[in-house]
C-alpha cells in the first residue's frame, strides 16, 4: 500500500462520503475507519465499501490516549483525516461537556499521538483536520463573507469547542512542525445525514406529516453545499493542499431558512403527489434557538483559485436527489429514528476505549 490513512468519524453522514470516495478511488491506501458508534454513527453508511481489500474498520473512542497509541503502533500511519465530533449545536447546548471532550480532548489526543509517532519523520505525513464555518460567529451584514482570515467569534458551545480544536491543530504546527492542513465548511446535506439536522429531519416529517419545527421566524441564513462536494474539496486539499494553511469551503449559496423550508415543501409534495401546500400546512414556528447565529456565509475564492475546486452542483438539483434518497432508503430512516441500528452494531463490535 502507497499510504495508510486513518480517517475519524468515517461512520458518520460527512465521514461515510468521505470514506467510500477514498477506498473507491484510491485502491492503493489502505483506508482505516475508526469510529466510536454513537447514535450518530451507523455502519450501512459505509456498506458499499465493508468487504474491500483497502478498507479496515475499527470501533474506538478518539478520546483514549493509550487506546490510540496502540492503533498508530497497529497501522503507522502516514496520515489522518480527522473527521469525528459531536457535531449538532442543539445537542451542544444541552451536553457541553460532552462536546468539549470529543471535540477537543478528542483532537488533542490524536494530536499528541501523531506527534509521538512522526517526530522524527515528518515528511510525507499530514494530520487533516475537518473543522466548519461555525467558528468565525455569526455575520450581521448581508455584504460580510467569512475568509480564512475571519478573526474566530465562536457562540455556541459546538462551535466554541470546534474553534478550540482548530487552535489546537495550528498550536502543533507553530510548535511542533506537524504538518497540518484545516478546512472550515458550510453546512452540508445529502444522503445519510441524521434526521436531527433540518434538511433530513424535516424530509422525515413531511413523510410522516408531523410538525415541521422553525426556529424563531425563520429568518436565520445557512450556506449549503452538497456532501459529496465537501468530499471532492477534502480530497483536492488532502492532496493538493499546502501545509499549516486553512481552506473554506462551501457554494455561495445562501438560503433563508424559511425560503429553503418551502421549497423542500413544494419538492415534497411534488414527489409524494401530495396537492401543492399540503407539506407547507405542517410548518410551525417554535420557540428560538438559544444564541441562534443570525447567517454564516462562506468565501471559497481561495480553495477555488489556489487548488481549482469548484461544487458540481447547483442547489435545486442537490436537493432533489437528496429528496430521492431518503424516499427511496426509508428502512434506513426508520432504523436510525428508532435506534435499531445501534442495536445491530453493539452486538457485532467491542468499544476499544481505554484511556
Ligand atoms: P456526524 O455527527 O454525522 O458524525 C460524527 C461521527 O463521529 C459519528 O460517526 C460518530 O460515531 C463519530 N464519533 C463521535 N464521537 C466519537 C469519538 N469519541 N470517537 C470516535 N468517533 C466518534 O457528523 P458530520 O455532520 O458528518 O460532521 C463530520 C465533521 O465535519 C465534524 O467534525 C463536523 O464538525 C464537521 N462539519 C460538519 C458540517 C455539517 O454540515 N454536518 C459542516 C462543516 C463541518
Ligand atoms: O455551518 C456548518 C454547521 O452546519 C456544522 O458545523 C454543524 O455540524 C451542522 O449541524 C450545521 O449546523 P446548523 O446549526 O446550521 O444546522 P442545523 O441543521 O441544526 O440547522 C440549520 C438551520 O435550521 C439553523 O438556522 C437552525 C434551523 N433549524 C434547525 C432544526 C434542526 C430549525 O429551524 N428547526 C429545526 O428543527
């Protein structure tokens, strides 16, 4: 094998996508997958890829030291795309212990780790850490973009714990020479995204035509990009990509929540031959997100000029296969909003968690 590459959060909805472009496309890596299996983790994700000869998959915790001592002595890895958190800000606000331990003790210990393992040889190697647009805060005026220069204004505890893990990353280069590459992205959808985050979830509902929550007045302005998209930006910066630099990614392509929810309504009903405004009657407005950033936009000029990478998609199209997906992968939506898949999992695979 040319390199063997851990890639964290590999059963994860950005994770998956990320996994299944590198085993696929790059037959000579041998892809390690290590994920913990939270609710948010769900092998069917990586199915496609399970049996591949360049494909290995690891249950474990990223937050145990010696656990990942033992899988760099396991594999020697030449490099790390680092991918797994606690990623759902209202989950954040309700557990942010839990987000600063995986999020930032997480990322520090593989840090840590690599460091020991390539400090005498650091050619070659790369630690890639994913990170999100979240970190820069949240923007007030509609001609205000986020650069890699943004100075960091993180306001929720998901984003205050991604920018620490951000700094962290950049700490080990400044002090240790790691060679480290970061990206920040916009929000993702597409296929196998929870249906906790708004696009999925809200896909679910109208299926079932229960409420469709909206936070506030639905005001709030979100940058989407297509996960598959997010998965070629990766690839392009995993090679292309010059260390200690940081990368945005994302479409330009800002969408009001509401004026989004709407259209997700017209599509549904429009596939599901509903009559148009039946998905609309279920939209409910709900009591506001505490601290609720106002609008993140993403100014991917750099990734576009420096490395070429452009999205394939526009919007509306994204949004229609994505649609399509889920009508058409129902068991999978119905496994993970009852938990079953966890069930599956735990009985198949041990947790490596020692600290
Ligand atoms: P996700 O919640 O779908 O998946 C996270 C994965 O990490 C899961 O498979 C989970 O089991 C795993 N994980 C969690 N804790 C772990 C631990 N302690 N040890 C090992 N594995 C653990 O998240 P996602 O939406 O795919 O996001 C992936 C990454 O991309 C995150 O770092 C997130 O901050 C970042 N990001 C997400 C978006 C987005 O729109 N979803 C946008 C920009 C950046
Ligand atoms: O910007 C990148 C980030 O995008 C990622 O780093 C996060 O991991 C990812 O979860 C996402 O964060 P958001 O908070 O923007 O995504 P979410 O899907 O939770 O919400 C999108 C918008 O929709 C947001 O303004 C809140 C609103 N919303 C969300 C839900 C779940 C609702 O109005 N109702 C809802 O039920």
């Amino acid at each position: 094998m040319q390199k063997t590459i851990l890639i964290t959060g590999g059963a994860g909805f950005i994770g998956a996508h990320v996994i299944k472009r590198f085993v696929q496309s790059y037959p000579d890596y041998l892809i390690v997958n290590l994920d913990k299996l939270t609710y948010a983790g769900n092998l069917e994700n990586v199915k496609d890829v399970e049996n591949a000869p360049n494909y290995q998959f690891e249950k474990g915790d990223i937050t145990g030291l010696d656990y990942i001592r033992d899988l760099f002595k396991k594999y020697a890895f030449d490099a790390v795309i680092h991918l797994a958190a606690e990623s759902h800000v209202d989950r954040s606000i309700s557990n942010p212990l839990l987000f600063a331990h995986t999020n930032v003790i997480g990322t520090l210990t593989l840090l840590q780790v690599a460091k020991e393992n390539w400090s005498n040889h650091l050619d070659g190697k790369l630690f890639y850490h994913v990170s999100t647009d979240e970190v820069y805060g949240s923007l007030e005026n509609e001609d205000e973009f986020f650069l890699e220069t943004t100075p960091y204004d993180p306001r929720s505890p998901y984003s205050a714990s991604k920018a620490s893990s951000d700094h962290f990353v950049r700490a080990y280069y400044n002090t240790y020479n790691l060679p480290i590459v970061i990206s920040n992205c916009s929000n993702n959808y597409g296929a196998y995204q929870f249906p906790e985050k708004l696009i999925p979830l809200f896909i679910n509902n109208i299926i079932h035509q229960k409420p469709l929550p909206v936070y506030g007045e639905g005001l709030n302005v979100r940058d989407w990009l297509y996960v598959e998209d997010h998965a070629s930006a990766i690839d392009v910066i995993f090679h292309r990509g010059k260390v200690g630099e940081t990368y945005n990614i994302g479409g330009f392509n800002e969408w009001k929540n509401i004026d989004l929810i709407k259209l997700l309504c017209k599509l549904m009903d429009d596939k599901l031959s509903r009559p148009t405004g039946t998905s609309a009657q279920l939209i409910t407005y709900v009591k506001d997100r505490a601290g609720h950033d106002l609008r993140y936009a993403i100014d991917a000029t750099k990734l576009n000029q420096e490395l070429g990478w452009q999205p394939s998609l526009q919007f509306e199209e994204g949004l229609s296969k994505t649609i399509d997906w889920y009508l058409e992968n129902k068991e999978w939506l119905a496994n993970v909003t009852s938990g079953e898949y966890q069930k599956y999992y735990e009985k198949q695979y041990a947790l490596n968690e020692r600290a």
